[in-house]
C-alpha cells in the first residue's frame, strides 16, 4: 500500500507564536500516525523557526513560492 502523504501549506497566513502553537500542539499526534507521511509549508519568513522546530520530529519541511499578496488571500 503506498502511504498517504499530507501538506500543510500555510499560505502567507501565521506568525511566531502561532506557528510554535500550531507545532506544539500537532507534533505528538503526527508522531504516533503511522498512516502517512506528513510535510508543512511554512512562509518563507517563518523556515527556520519551523526547520527548528521540526528537529526530530517525523514532519518534513517544505517552501512556498512568492506571492504578492500580503496575507493568504488571492491566487
């Protein structure tokens, strides 16, 4: 069976508290879901606060292209 993979992808939306909230929060869950493969995609100011926060963790980091947008809204 090939395993599920999920994304999140925070689309310019989060800031520093809510981010660490957010991990701190969802890490124990994603540690003991054997299921699927798990990876978020954290704006580009917020990488190396989640690369951090990731460490040892079963979550894989990924990026976001630019956007012009100032927050999550738009295409």
């Amino acid at each position: 069976m090939i395993p599920s993979l999920v994304i999140g992808n925070c689309k310019m939306n989060g800031n520093y508290v809510a981010n660490y909230t957010l991990l701190t929060e969802r890490l124990p869950d994603i540690a003991t879901n054997r299921r699927a493969r798990v990876s978020v995609c954290p704006p580009f100011p917020y990488l190396a606060q989640v690369c951090q926060r990731l460490v040892g963790s079963r979550v894989c980091l990924g990026a976001q292209n630019v956007s012009a947008h100032s927050g999550g809204e738009g295409s």
